[in-house]
C-alpha cells in the first residue's frame, strides 16, 4: 500500500500542477472580486499542497500500511457511507423539486439522525441553523440563486 500512496501523490501533485497551469490562462481578478481563473487556481494550490503532503508522508513512513483487503474486513460500516452518498444523491436530484431550505433541512436532518444518531433536539437545532446559515451564506450574502421549491424558499 505505501507504493499505492506514492505512485496517487505523485500523480495528483501532477494533476495539481495541470491545473494551476491552465487557471493561470483565466484571469485571476481580485479576492474581493474574484474571476474565472481564481477557484482554479486555489483549487490546484490546495491540490498540490495535499497531494506533497500524502507523497511525503508514504515516503517517511516506516511500516507498511494496511491492504485494501484488510480495509473491506474492518469494522468499518459500510452502509453508513452508502446511505450518505445515496442522501447525497437525493439531495441533488430534488434540489429543483423541493427548493434549497427544505431540501437542505431533510439532508442535514437526515444525516444528523441516521448517519451519526443524535437526539432530535439536536437534530432539529442544528439543521435549522446549518439551513439558514447556508442560505445566507450563499443566497443573501453571496447573491447565488438556488431553486425556490414550491414554497418560495
């Protein structure tokens, strides 16, 4: 497996590099004023910095890491990740339908109760404020237009 991490870190730091080299092409802007070349970019920085760090780290280690083999036999549960990349999905594809507060509510909600159970009293609080945060996050502050649903929010 420590070749595995070598052989991906050094092929992401490229893939990183491939991608700062085509946002350099885009204009930049500002930060207060960003354009088409600044997500890019700052993607690919932070790309290349994770990807140094994963090839530094495989190289440094001292012992074999476990094999993907031994991953699928471990303790972890599995089907939790399916239901959160299914809930995922869902998400994205009754984003229109359903309209973003509701949509991102069932999400949280869901997430909060089913992938890591929580109390509802929790689940509830803290899926009405990541709601609302996003939404004035991205709606109010950030002037982006998410689907109404039919609602109006």
């Amino acid at each position: 497996m420590k070749k595995a991490d070598q052989w991906s870190g050094f092929f992401l730091l490229i893939l990183s590099a491939l991608i700062c080299w085509g946002a350099y092409d885009l204009p930049y802007g500002k930060v207060r004023d960003p354009g088409p070349g600044f997500l890019p970019w700052w993607l690919g920085v932070i790309l290349g910095m994770m990807s140094l760090a994963l090839l530094l780290k495989s190289t440094w280690q001292k012992k074999e890491a476990k094999s993907l083999g031994d991953l699928w036999r471990s303790k972890i549960r599995w089907a939790r990740i399916f239901l959160a990349l299914l809930a995922l999905f869902l998400f994205a594809s009754l984003l229109d339908t359903a309209g973003f507060l509701i949509i991102s509510f069932l999400f949280l909600s869901f997430l909060l109760r089913f992938i890591e159970p929580q109390p509802w009293k929790s689940v509830i609080g803290w899926a009405i404020a990541g709601s609302v945060s996003f939404y004035l996050v991205f709606e109010v502050w950030l002037a982006l237009r998410f689907p109404k649903g039919p609602l109006g929010f």
